[in-house]
C-alpha cells in the first residue's frame, strides 16, 4: 500500500523504491515481516531511478552462478506477476572468437539449470530476428526464457501486493548511527525511527553511504540508448506509445518512460563484439551501446529530477554514438548497428539518453550488512535482471539469517559488502575501476586477467626480492601476490617430460613454471608468501567459549594444538574454514585466507564476540612463510635452536620461538600436502625471515614459490578453498568435511546440521579425473551422466603429481562413488572423466606427517 506522510517509526526503513527497494520489501513482508517502509526522493513508481529509464532487457546467463540463479528466479517472479515478456534471448557472434565465447554461454547455462540453452546457425538467428544481415554474423545464442521486465510495470505490481508502505517525494538527508548501529533515518519529511535499513539507492549508494560515514565503492557510468521512429519492418506491431504512463507523474522527459513502457514482440538482441543491445518497442527498435570511452559520474553528483531529465538521465552525446571512443572497438555504436541492422541506417531516433547506472570495483554486487553499522544493510549495483533475486536472498538474510532463494543456500563470498579492501572505498580507486568494469561488460575477458592500474598497493615485505626473482604478480585483495618466478624458468627443463602443454582457452596466461614449481615443492622444499593470509587474535576472559560457539570443531584445546574448523551461519552454510591455535589460557590465533576473508570472516567473529572478548584482525600485521618440502624440516632446524623433530614438534601443533633473530608463531600445517610449517612473523621482521631462510638452504634447493603451484597442488590433496569449493551454499558434510564438525559440542549452525542430516545428504563433493585429455578444466563447466547435467566444475588443475587433470565438483549422492563415469563439457569440447577417491595424493598422509 502506499500513503502520503512517512511515518515517525518503521521497524524497517528500506531506502529507495526502485528495482532492488521494492524487491527487498516485497520478500521481508511476504517472510512474515511487519511495519516496514520504503521512502524515495522522486515520485512513484515512476521514481527518477535507473529502474524506469531501463530498457528492461534480461539475459540470464552469466560466468557466476549466483548471477544466474538470481536472473532465473527475477524472471520467474515476475513472469508470474504478468510484467515479463518471455520473448526470448539472442546473442549473435560477428568473429571466431565470439563464437567461441557463445558456446561457453551454454556450458553455463547447462550447468547452472537455465532451460534449453541452444547455438543459432545465422539462418535460424534470422528466423527469429529477421532485421539481423545474416553475412554479418557467424551465428547465435539463444536463451528461450530471456526476455524483458516493464520496469514501471513491476514496481507497481510490487506496491500493490506488498504489505510494506511506500512513500515517494522523500528525500533522505542523514542516517543517525549512534554507538556503531543504525537509530534512524533523517528525511526532508521528518525522522523515522528504525531498528534496522536498506540502503537500496544503487546509483545514490556512494552518497547515501556518506551519511552513515561508509565509503561503499559504488561508482555511477553512463551508457547509450536510442529509440527509432516508426518503422516499416515492425508495421506489423502494436503499440501503446502515449498511453503507457497516463496519470503518472513523469519527471523529466516522458517519452522515455513511454518507450521502456512498451513491450517487445521479438526476442531481444546483442552484440556483443561490438558492446551493443536491442529490442523493439512496438513498432519503433530500442538500440542500447557500452561502445564509448568510459563516461563515469561523479558519486557525490548524482542529483536529482528535474523538469528537463530523470535525475539517473544525462542528456545524449551525440559524439560517443557516431564516433568509436572504446579503446577495445574500432566502429562506432552507429556504424556497427548500421551494418547489423541495415534497416536503421537513415531513421531518426524518437528518444535518446544517457542511463546511468553503477559499477563495483570487481563489477558484482554488494549485498549484506555492513560491518561498520549494525542494523545497516545494503543491496547495490543490482541491475533489473537479477533484482528479484536479490531481493529474496537479502530479505531471508535478514529475517532468518541464512542467505538463500527456493532452490536453496546461495554463495555470498563474491557479493557480500564486506569483502572490499579498505582502500576500495577511496573515490578515484573504485572510480577508475568502475570504469575498468564498464569497458569490459561485453568484452571477452580472459582467464586470470589482470588489470594494470593501481598497482603496488599492497606489497608484503618480500616484494622487492620477489621482484628481483623475476615474479609475475596478480593482484587479490589489493596485495601484489607471485603466480610463479621467472628465477625458476631452468626447472621447466628439468621436469619438462612432467608437464604437458595446454593450449587453446585453458593455457592463456598459464606457464609451465608453475607446475615446476609444483613438481620441485615436492621433491625439495619452497618457500611461498603467505602474507595476503589474515591471522585473528582472540584474547579475553571466556575467548574459549566464544570459540566454541563460533567454530563447528571442539575447542578444547591445550596450549600449543591447532585445529581445523569451520565457521558456520545459521543455516549449516560454511562461512569460512579456519585454523584455530591456542596460544595460552584464553588466548588464540585464528588463521584464514586472504582477499574477502578479513572483511568477511574477521567481521564475523568480531560480531559475535562477547564484550569480555577481543578480537583483532591483524591484516597486514604479520608477514608469513610458508616452508614446505621434504627438505623444510633440515632446512628450519638449521635455523633454530627449537626442536623441530616429528616428536618434538608434532602435526597440527604449533610453537613460539625464533628463526634465526626473528621471533614467530610456527604452526606445523601445510596447505600443499608437504612436510613443513607455516612461519608468522611480525611485518617488521619479514625481509629477515626470508634472507635467513634462502641462505640457510641453498644447498638444499629453496626456492620461492607462486599461487599457481598452490593452486594444483591442493587439489590433488582435496584441500578446501572457500569462495571456491565451499561457501555459504554448502554445508561440511556435503563439503565432505565431516571431520571438522564435532556434534557434541554447541555452535552457530549445528540445529541445521543435525536436520541435514536426518534428512540425508544428497549432493557430495568429489575429484574427477579426466580419461584420456590432460586439458585442464575450467570452473562452471556442466558435468553430465548419460547427457544430463548432475553438476558442475567448481575447481580444476593439472596434477602433476599424479599426472591426471583434477576437477571438483558436487553431485548427487548417488553418482559420488569412485569409479563412477561421467563426462565434462569444456570449451566445446566433452571429456570422458571418472569419480575417484580422495585425496588423489600420498592418501596415508606419510609425506605431511613424517
């Protein structure tokens, strides 16, 4: 229902009532949710937002599974609500290299559950898009459940059959945040008072954000869009243009609304090596283009409606429609559209803009609540197609504390707001790479790319002798993090008859020396940088029992025991796996990965402390080695007076003591199913560690170490990566990590687990090994039993241990036997592979344990 003054209290403040607003409160009320209000700046529905100046266009496939998912469920949503026009969706291939990329369209599609994924001929394109020139495409994509949302149409629908309050004309003026939570929110119209909100506001997140005092990296861009006059092709077509938004106020200019009001009868279109869309509006075609030079916005100019413009609307430039500023296209958006579509060479354009909408630095979303404001949460840089997901999973977080849509728990490490670094909110960083973001939306993007500003940010304190070792950086987390060294080019021909080639798609931006590097790990000892990894300290009376009811494993430790363990949500979902040390009585050191998990995890655990309780993220506080290798053990013991024998310092124990002058925090662990230690040193102290560890062991073959050895290397011993094997969609026992769940204890997530468990389990994770290929698989590639989809790749990489191609994935019980045949689709190409047995490497644990 809607009313004219907003309330002086909500229990639920959801601010802005656009795609993603009226998503969030549709789904907290239908969850059983009371007394919540949506408020907005401009009037509804037709609010000012990029809700209503969007053309509406859904494709739903995508690289990211939850982007899938959430499109899938929006289209459902709102094609049950009656403002969705399934009419399909078409992307056309105009190069080789496109082509390419469609077929992996499908393999997507395959695996994440889109129905009836298909490739085009360019005639049967033409049959479904007969204004497409088929000499001008190679073929097509066809998503038959694709289609496009009346945007005005579905906010409506939202307000009608949502018990939440709607309130246009409101604009928001300040959040009260007293005592690190949210009090209430000041409006134009008077303050209300909440318990919790939603800044739902995408295109004003930056701005809105600031008056919570968060720096949330939401960076607004303009993109293109035109709307022809009548054309003769589309005769045929009615049309409601001039009808469409009578008795609506409209800010700004009305044929703008009229068009996105006005549904197609063709299936949409792109083309995408050109960064060009299209669909019709009745008898007129919509063209949009991303094929410009980035035109960002400033974040704290968004402004608001005017008589002239939608306040998300700039005025059309002509110049960036007929002239190619994209640094990646050679053709003009006029140009490329002229060629494709020959039929709208001398039309004139009835409506053009300049839309805006927003970017994140790594181009996903930002859902979640903050970790800075309690009680504060955000849903940001969604777009229409997956609003309607969204806005489910953020409302059952909310209410019920476990993230999910209908099919199930959903994975959040890529989307959660805590995830950014702390300089992602610094305005030119996400500014730029917003930018960044914009000019890749259509381009094929290769494996491990890297991009090249804003480098150096963060370096350990081996970064200038990894440098002079020739090592080749990428960046995670900001922090500059070797793949492999150059210094280690000469072991390529040592192990040469180890490592076989990969080509095509798969070996782009690979190099053999990682699996070098992989093969001389094994047989001597390496040193790997695990600086980018976070340590946790946990002190205070009673941290043990906090522990305790964070962490699924017992906690009863002694001084010096590390255990393995997982943090777990309320609905058994794996919100990290950790490694927790007893340093003395009521004191610990949790230890965790690096990139998202200090924001992610290390927020998690300070949440939910207890105010006896201190929890400090050292991010950056301490630089670490890894030491690993048959020869780590001679190696460390030269280095210290410690006992450093297998009795002396036994598996999955650690101890204070000294590496030569430098004091560190040993743990006997190894993520690479190797003899060694995992050495944590203050920052200060890490060039010195690194010196006497290199010259300690020459003769015993040190070498540095890259991620890329890391990478295969645990997946031939089964270990875990969370955001990759394992995330909140997943619990331990389907994750196959039984072993770091103690029932008999209580913790966050254990009622869960008990009622998985009494209901069976029903997907597992298990290694595959291909037959016959040592082609490395990629991840989200469909994994099929007699040609139908039963998973999906969710990590893969050559073991060159065990000279197989690994791939891990989930699939039913039933088919997660060893010995089991299934096959892959990768690349267009289907492999024949068999369910084994893990881990696939030294499974008596001699190697780790001697």
């Amino acid at each position: 229902m809607s009313t004219e003054t907003p309330p002086s209290r909500a229990d639920t403040v959801v601010i802005g009532a656009g795609a993603v607003g009226c998503s969030v409160a549709y789904h907290l009320t239908e969850l059983g949710a009371e007394d919540v209000a949506v408020i907005d700046q401009g009037p509804l529905p037709v609010t000012g937002g990029s809700s209503v100046h969007a053309p509406g266009i859904m494709f739903q496939t995508s690289p990211s599974k939850i982007q899938t998912k959430t499109a899938y469920y929006t289209s459902r949503l709102l094609s049950d609500a009656g403002v969705y026009d399934e009419v399909g969706g078409i992307e056309v291939a105009r190069s080789e290299d496109r082509m390419d990329f469609l077929r992996r369209r499908t393999e997507w599609a395959t695996s994440y559950g889109l129905p009836e994924p298909q490739l085009l001929s360019p005639e049967e394109v033409t049959e479904h898009l007969p204004m497409v020139d088929e000499d001008e495409i190679l073929g097509g994509y066809y998503s038959p459940t694709d289609g496009r949302v009346d945007g005005i149409g579905a906010l409506q629908w939202y307000m009608e059959h949502s018990s939440a309050s709607f309130y246009g004309n409101t604009e928001v003026t300040d959040l009260d945040v007293e005592g690190g939570e949210i009090n209430a929110v000041e409006t134009d119209q008077g303050r209300i008072d909440c318990e919790r909100a939603v800044i739902a506001t995408n295109n004003w997140g930056y701005q809105t954000g600031q008056l919570a005092g968060l720096d949330l990296p939401i960076a607004p861009v303009e993109h293109q869009y035109v709307v022809t006059e009548p054309m003769d092709e589309l005769a045929d077509a009615e049309t409601s243009v001039g009808d469409n938004t009578t008795g609506l106020e409209v800010p700004g200019d009305r044929s703008i609304a009229e068009y996105m009001s006005e549904g197609p009868h063709q299936p949409v279109g792109r083309d995408q090596d050109h960064s060009l869309y299209f669909r019709t509006h009745g008898d007129a075609l919509g063209m949009g283009s991303y094929n410009h030079e980035t035109l960002s916005v400033d974040p704290e100019a968004m402004g608001k409606n005017s008589e002239e413009h939608q306040a998300s609307v700039r005025g059309f430039t002509k110049e960036h429609w007929e002239t190619p500023t994209h640094r990646g296209r050679d053709k003009s958006a006029k140009q490329a559209f002229d060629e494709l579509l020959p039929a709208t060479q001398d039309v004139e354009y009835e409506a053009t803009e300049n839309g805006i909408f927003v970017f994140t630095p790594d181009g996903m979303p930002a859902v979640g609540e903050t970790a800075q404001v309690d009680g504060l949460w955000t849903g940001l840089a969604i777009w229409w197609t997956h609003s309607g997901g969204y806005g489910r999973i953020l409302a059952e977080w909310m209410e019920n504390g476990t993230p999910r849509l209908p099919s199930g728990p959903v994975d959040t490490g890529g989307i959660h707001v805590r995830r950014f670094e702390p300089h992602a909110g610094e305005k030119d960083y996400f500014v730029d790479r917003g930018a960044k973001r914009y000019e890749q939306v259509y381009s094929i993007v290769e494996p491990r790319w890297q991009p090249d500003d804003h480098r150096g940010l963060r370096t350990s304190p081996f970064y200038h002798q990894q440098k002079e070792l020739g090592a080749e950086f990428y960046q995670s987390g900001g922090w500059e993090t070797p793949q492999w060294y150059e210094s280690n080019a000469d072991l390529v021909e040592k192990y040469e008859d180890r490592i076989p080639d990969q080509d095509g798609w798969q070996g782009i931006n690979r190099s053999k020396i990682e699996a070098a590097e992989h093969l001389h790990t094994r047989d001597k000892v390496s040193m790997f940088d695990m600086t980018t990894f976070s340590s946790i300290m946990v002190e205070g009376e009673g941290s043990q029992a906090f522990l305790q009811r964070v962490c699924s494993n017992d906690m009863d430790l002694e001084t010096g025991q590390v255990r393995y363990s997982l943090l777990l949500n309320e609905g058994g979902g794996i919100l990290a796996d950790i490694t927790v040390v007893k340093l003395d009585d009521e004191e610990f050191m949790v230890t965790t990965g690096g990139g998202n998990s200090p924001g992610i995890h290390g927020g998690h655990l300070t949440d939910e402390a207890p105010a006896t309780v201190s929890v400090h993220v050292e991010e950056g506080a301490k630089s670490t080695i890894g030491l690993w290798g048959p020869n780590a053990r001679l190696l460390l013991q030269r280095c210290t007076d410690a006992d450093v024998t297998n009795d002396g310092f036994p598996y999955f124990r650690a101890k204070q003591m000294y590496v030569g002058d430098v004091p560190v925090i040993a743990l006997r662990v190894s993520y690479v199913g190797e003899l060694g230690w995992e050495l944590w040193a203050p920052t200060e102290y890490g060039q010195r560690l690194w010196e006497t560890l290199q010259e300690a062991g020459e003769d015993l073959g040190v070498r540095p170490m890259g991620g890329g050895a890391l990478s295969s290397m645990r997946l031939e011993k089964g270990y875990r990566l969370w955001g990759t094997d394992i995330d909140t969609d997943s619990n331990p026992f389907e994750a196959g990590l039984p072993f770091a769940v103690d029932m008999d204890t209580e913790f966050i997530g254990k009622d869960a687990l008990e009622a998985a468990r009494e209901e069976g389990i029903d997907s597992k994770i298990t290694p595959l090994t291909l037959d016959d290929s040592t082609d490395i698989m990629l991840s989200g590639r469909p994994v099929l039993k007699d040609g139908e989809a039963i998973g999906y790749v969710q990590a893969g990489n050559y073991g060159y241990s065990i000279d197989k191609s690994i791939a891990y994935t989930y699939v039913p019980t039933e088919y997660a036997e060893a010995g089991t045949s299934v096959q892959i689709q990768c690349e267009g190409e289907t492999y024949d592979a068999t369910v084994r047995d893990e881990p696939l490497f030294d499974p008596a644990r001699e190697r780790i344990t001697k």
